[in-house]
C-alpha cells in the first residue's frame, strides 16, 4: 500500500510539470498574441471593441464549465475513472455534453439577438460605429462558446483519467491559432481576424483532445437526474456565486465605466493587465508546482505543524519571486511596454498611457500573487466558501468605490485600476487574517523576516536598474534593437544585483530556486518526461547484482580480493572517513554489498548493521563480517527498512544513490530520515557526478579523439564499465543532491571530490587540469564524486516544540 502512495506521488509530480509547462507555453503564447495585435492593430477603438466582444464568450465559457473543471468535474469524474467504471464515466459525460449542448444552443441565439445589448452593457462609452464594430465581433465569436465549453468538459475528463499531456496545451494550441490567424488575415480583415482565430483555436482545443478519448462512448442523453450531477453542483456552487459576482461588478463593470473614458482605455486596460498577468502566471505555477499537492496530501493527515510549514515556504518563495518583479517592473514600465507593443500602430502615446496603467496595476500583482497561494491553502483543505465570500465582498466594495467615483466625475483610467488593486490588497489581507485565525500565525516560520530581507534586496535592485536603464535610453538608437537593449541589459544587472543581494543575505529561497534548476539540469530531456507519464520505471532488478558483479565491477573490488575485506578502496576510505564512526554508534549501511564497510564500523567500536536486497550481497557480507563482532546483515530493501524510529547515529548510504529510481530514492531518503536519531548524520557517497557526465565528458572525450585515444571513449559515459549501463539509472550532481537532502528535511553539507591522477602529462595538460578540477565553475563539472553529510531539521508540531517523527517500523533491531 505504501508502495502505491509512493508512486502515485511520483505520477502527481510528473503531472504537475507537464501542467506547468503548458502553463508557461500559454503564458509566453499569450503574450505573443497581443504583440501581434499590438503591431497590427495598434490601441484605438477598433482593439477596446474586440477586446469587449472577446470578453463575452470568455465570460459565458468561466461561468459553465471554466470554474467548474478544477473545482466540482475533475473530482467527481475521478470516482468513475477506473476501468471497471467507465462506462458509467462515459454515460456521464455524455450527459453533460449533451445538456451543454442544449444549454449554449439556447444561450447562441439568444446572444445573436440581444448583442447589441450585451456590447452596451460591456462598452456603452464607445462612440456608436464603434459599438457596432464590437455587436459584429461579437456575432462572429460567439460560436466559439460551444467548443470552449465542450473542450473544458473533455479536458476535465482527461485529468480524471490521468491523461495529462492534451488538455496541458489546449491554451497555448488556443493562442496559436490566434496568432496565426490574426498575421494571414489581419491586414485584409482588421480586427475580424482575431474574431475568427479565437473561434479556430476552440475548435483547435476539442480537435486536439480527441485522441485521448478514443475509447470513449459518447451518445446524446438527457439523464437529469444522474447522482454525479448534484454532486458537482454542491461541489461548484460557492465557487459560481463567487464567479458572477466577480464577472458582473469587476469584469463587466470594469469594462463599462473604462469605455466612458476614453475610445482606447478598453484597449490599454488590456495591455496594461497582460503584462502583470505574465509574472503571475509563472510565480503561481511555479508555487503550486512546490506546494499544491504537498498541501493537499498533508490537509488529508489533519496535521497542522507540516501544513503550516508548507504554506510559509510558498509565501516565502511568493515574496522572493514577485517582489523583485514588481519592482523591475515599475522601474522598467515604459521600457517594457515599448519593447512588447510599441511596433506597427502601436503609437508611443499608447506607449505612455499604458505604462501609466500598468504601474497602478503593480500593487495589486503584489497581493494577488500571495493571495493565490492563501486560496491554495483554503482549497487544500475542502472549503471553497471561504475564498468565495471574500471574493464577493472585495466584489461589492470594488463596485462600490467604482461606481462613487466615477458618479463624483473624478474617476480616471489609472484611478480605477487602482481602485481594483486595492481590492486584491484587501482580498489578499482578508484571507490573511482568515488563515492566521485558522492555522495560527506564520511569523515564526520566516515569512515576514524573508519579505524584509527581499524588499531590501528588491531597493537595492531598482537603484541598479535605474542607474543603468537610464543613461542607456539616451545612449541607445530609437527602436526594437535599442528598447532590447535598454530592458536585456538593465534587466540583467538588475537580476545580478538582486541575486547578489539575496545571496549575501543567505535567503533560503535563493538556494532552493539555484537547487530546482539544477534539478532541471539533471533530467534527460522531453522524451524522459513524457515515457514518466507511463509510470515510474521498475527498480533494477536484484538478480543484476550478483557475485559476479560484486567481485569484479563494483567499486572497490581489487582491494577488497587482495586483502578479503580488510582494506578499503581510496573512495571508500574518504567516504568512511567522512563519516566519523566511533565506539557505541549504531550504525546503519545501506546497500551494504560485499561488506567490508561493516566490518571497519565494528573494528571501530560501532554496532553496525547492514541491508542489501540483493542475496549474492548478504550472503557475502555474512562471510566479511567475523564471527562475533556486533554487526547483523539483512536482506530488505531501502525504501522499507526493518527498524524503528530514531535508532541509528549513522545512515550511510555509498555507492546506492545512483543505482535507484527518483521516486525510490525519494522512499529510500525519507526512510533513513525516519530510522535516524535527531542528532545522528546520513552520510553519502555516490559516482559519477552526472554533470560531468553530461557536459565534461564530451571535451575530455573530444580532446581524447584528437590525441588518437578515443577508442577507450564512447559516446555513452555510462559505457566505460559497460555494467553500469543497466545499473546506473540516476546519477546526481552536488545540487541535485542539496536540494533532494533539503525537500526530505534535511541540513547538507554537500561537495565535491576526484581521484588523484597519476599520469605523466606535459605542462599545458598538468596545468588545464588544475584550472579544471580546482577553479569554479570548472569543478562543477569535471569534478566526478559526490559527497555529503547531512543532520534532520527538528520537526515542529501545530504548536511549536520539535517531536519525533511517528512510529513507522516493523520490528526491532
């Protein structure tokens, strides 16, 4: 059973990067899309009516099924996902399509005839040819509501049935055929084309999704009363009323009173909006990425210690990631806007004015960022109430404001946007407040002490950035050339700056984001991601290791022949040393293979033990180990080892590392953790540093070729001991390895090392290789071993004290 929740873990993960990385794609898609429209159609009239009769099948696709996905569909189609239940899944959609077929039919024609009513109630302040444009608009766009809808529902359904990689695209697929559209037609057909590509691009996004229901059974039925379908209405309902409020008194509202003031305030409102919505997009993927399903799995133990710690360590990296942005961003407004819009008609007046807009928008960036991650939390933990009635009241009050203002004839365009960043402000406070009186308070878990640290970091930053980009627009040329330089390199001295600063500071969050790009660093591309959906690979087969193996492959076996176990190997020697074995220890060895690791703990006065799943490996670690000396060998296996809780001073885990799966080696360090006592070490060894494999190797094995040796190189590193081909499934670099130390609760110290060499060489080589294995940032490369020692964090309880972890062991030592 563990075994099951382990790798359903896995799956999620994997899940959740294919999710994010269609996310990133529709972010950098959509801002795409508006490039083009900005080039082509400038920010005048013609753009504030597109954008209102756009808005109008978004809406109606947002309240149907857009909110509904995540929320009510995806939850209920998973209870019938199995493939006993299918059919019973097929019926069910089939009802749903059928009544949304039903339900928009009817809502098409109705909007045919009552879209000029609908463009007033959007944009009554556009002069009249303007809102006859938008009532055409709107008449060619609304089909698409009809493929939105029905491409939300497949999509849902897709998740239920873990079939992740067509609905992670449907948006960027959706913006693509926008794009294309609106640059083959855009100067015959003006705006209309862009009309017309968000009609192509639904039907792009149903098109796309049907392969991945092949073996579905659809047909027309009406089933009102199937039991699923009050299900998801209770499910959906909070999440609806929070909907309309937000499209009627925001959106809508929105859209009216900036139609008043001014033929094109639609239009810069709208560019103003998808310049923040760029980093909120990549901050709240990348957040709940990290916390989503962590939160959820630890909301399902009712612990509240873990869960608050989760949920600081998402505000924590919240604040490390959008501060800085919002700064650069007010620093750079105009830079920025100018570079992404300022081309065809997109005149520089527009330039300035949205500019204008989008720094009236950066606080409200600010608190929606961290608001997401308090809704997260809320979700997480089944109430999807809460999150909907403060969303109703920051609503009213928004409206409130709105309509006072604009009724006292002092509202301007930058005066409402702010007026809606001050209802993101008070939304995400509120939920502030609702969360500390739920969970407590979150101070103590550093929250606050990283938002002073990168606010400072941040002034520094916008003082780099103002000093540069300014000088920088007098001295450049007009145009795309000198707008990319002016925001590439302030942006770049910026990044640097803050970079620099944060790492001075020794902000937490800096090393992990440093960690997660290693770990991108470490994985194998996109096919790799993609056969992961398949499921986790099978472990290394135990029948691989066998005496064979142990005796004439595996590290240290010269050594090991010559003095039967006496003597260690140069690497396991430094890896023992490090270790710092001494009299009384309990000591734990990890894939204990030939066993002479045990025998120099118990000659050093420790009580070892020893576990191998592989029998060629016990069965010689019972002959190593003398007759009477306190060590015990077993067969089990890493990720479920037989001991208790806190038992060992010493977790040695050499030359197993790369020998497991991630989402073993994910069981293997969480169950050393657990059999650890709170001051005791794991300590690590493992070979090669897949960095150098990956990016070393092929120099040495260039500069190899080039000296006539290159037939004792080929192509695969792994093959230089063809062995390891089938054995080596997971090589580590010194930050892979950190950050995995890290996520399990531990406090590293991880570094690097290489065997001495001892070869006659000329000087120039002598000297390349100092340069390579003694200066950074060669060393991070050419360096082969991996070592690390590492301590557990103290866990916390809801109330603060450390605890031990929970029992989890079979039997005693």
């Amino acid at each position: 059973m563990e075994d099951n929740a382990s790798l359903e873990q896995v799956r999620l993960a994997q899940a959740a990067g294919l999710i994010s990385l269609g996310n990133i794609a529709s972010r950098v898609l959509g801002l795409l899309r508006e490039m083009v429209k900005s080039g082509l159609f400038g920010a005048g009239p013609a753009v504030s009516a597109l954008n209102a009769a756009l808005r109008v099948p978004l809406t109606l696709y947002d309240l149907l099924i857009g909110g509904m996905i995540s929320s009510a569909l995806v939850p209920v189609f998973s209870e019938y996902a199995s493939r006993e239940r299918a059919h019973e899944l097929w019926h069910l959609l089939s009802t749903l399509v059928s009544g949304m077929l039903l339900l928009v039919g009817g809502l098409l024609l109705l909007g045919e005839l009552l879209a000029p009513q609908l463009i007033w109630l959007m944009a009554g302040g556009l002069d009249a040819p303007d809102q006859a444009l938008a009532v055409q608009l709107l008449r060619i766009v609304l089909p698409a509501v009809l493929f939105l809808n029905l491409a939300g529902l497949f999509s849902a359904a897709l998740y239920a049935l873990r079939r992740f990689a067509y609905p992670a695209f449907t948006a960027a697929i959706f913006n693509t055929a926008v794009v294309l559209t609106a640059l083959l037609l855009g100067r015959w057909w003006g705006v209309r084309s862009m009309a017309l590509g968000l009609v192509l691009g639904a039907i792009a996004q149903v098109a796309l999704q049907v392969p991945g229901l092949k073996d579905a059974r659809l047909r027309l039925t009406f089933s009102v009363h199937h039991p699923a379908l009050r299900r998801i209405g209770l499910l959906y309902l909070p999440i609806l009323l929070g909907l309309i409020v937000d499209n009627l008194f925001s959106v809508v509202l929105s859209y009216h009173l900036a139609s008043h003031l001014g033929g094109s305030a639609i239009a810069w409102m709208e560019y103003a909006a998808q310049i923040i919505q760029f980093p909120l997009g990549m901050v709240v993927a990348a957040v709940s990425l990290a916390t989503l399903p962590t939160l959820s799995r630890q909301a399902g133990n009712g612990d509240l210690g873990p869960f608050r710690q989760t949920l600081a360590e998402g505000l924590r990296l919240v604040l490390f990631l959008i501060v800085p942005a919002t700064v650069a961003l007010l620093v750079l407004s105009r830079p920025v806007v100018a570079l992404i819009f300022e081309h065809g008609d997109f005149t520089p007046t527009d330039t300035t004015a949205v500019a204008e807009v989008l720094r009236y928008h950066l606080p409200g960036l600010f608190f929606a960022a961290i608001d997401q991650v308090l809704i997260f939390a809320f979700y997480a933990r089944k109430d999807t109430l809460t999150p909907a009635l403060v969303g109703v009241g920051t609503t009213v009050l928004y409206a409130l404001t709105a309509v006072t203002l604009s009724g006292l004839g002092v509202l301007t365009l930058p005066l409402l946007v702010l007026v809606n960043s001050c209802k993101w402000a008070a939304h995400a406070l509120t939920m502030l407040v609702l969360t500390r009186a739920r969970l407590g308070p979150l101070g103590r878990f550093g929250v606050w002490r990283v938002l002073a640290q990168v606010a400072v970091a941040s002034g520094g930053m916008a003082l780099a950035l103002w000093g540069v980009a300014r000088p920088l627009q007098a001295l450049v040329p007009p145009g795309f050339l000198g707008e990319v330089a002016v925001v590439g390199i302030s942006g770049s001295v910026g990044a640097l700056v803050y970079g620099l600063l944060t790492w001075r500071m020794r902000i937490p969050e800096g090393q992990v984001l440093r960690a997660a790009l290693a770990d991108l660093m470490n994985r194998r591309g996109w096919m790799r991601k993609m056969e992961a959906f398949q499921g986790p690979a099978p472990s290394v087969p135990p029948d691989r290791y066998d005496a064979t193996y142990f005796l004439s492959v595996c590290e240290g076996y010269e050594e090991f022949l010559v003095s039967e176990g006496r003597e260690l190997s140069r690497r396991l020697r430094e890896a023992f040393a490090v270790a710092g074995i001494g009299s009384g220890m309990r000591v734990l060895d990890v894939g204990c293979g030939r066993g002479e690791i045990l025998r120099h703990c118990t000659r050093a006065g420790a009580i070892a033990y020893g576990i191998d799943y592989a029998q060629a490996a016990v069965l010689l670690s019972r002959e190593v180990v003398a007759a009477g000396e306190a060590a015990g060998v077993y067969q089990a296996d890493a990720r479920h080892l037989p001991f208790p809780d806190a038992t060992f001073d010493r977790v040695l885990l050499f030359d197993i590392v790369e020998h497991l799966y991630p989402w073993e080696l994910d069981q293997a360090i969480r169950e050393a953790r657990r059999v650890l006592k709170p001051d005791g070490r794991l300590v690590i060894h493992t070979a090669p540093n897949v960095w150098y494999d990956r990016y070393a190797y092929p120099v040495v094995r260039l500069v190899r070729i080039l000296m006539g040796q290159g037939e004792r190189y080929p192509r695969n590193p792994r093959a230089l001991i063809p062995a390891n081909l089938d054995v080596h499934v997971n090589e580590q670099s010194a930050l892979s390895l950190w950050w995995l130390l890290r996520r399990h609760g531990f406090r590293a110290r991880v570094w690097l090392a290489t065997p001495p060499q001892n070869r006659r060489e000329g000087w120039l080589l002598r000297v390349a290789r100092y340069i390579l294995f003694h200066w950074p940032p060669f060393r991070w490369f050419f360096e082969r071993e991996v070592f690390a020692v590492a301590t557990p964090v103290a866990r916390r309880s809801a109330s603060g004290p450390s605890i031990p972890p929970p029992f989890r062991g079979t039997q005693g030592v």
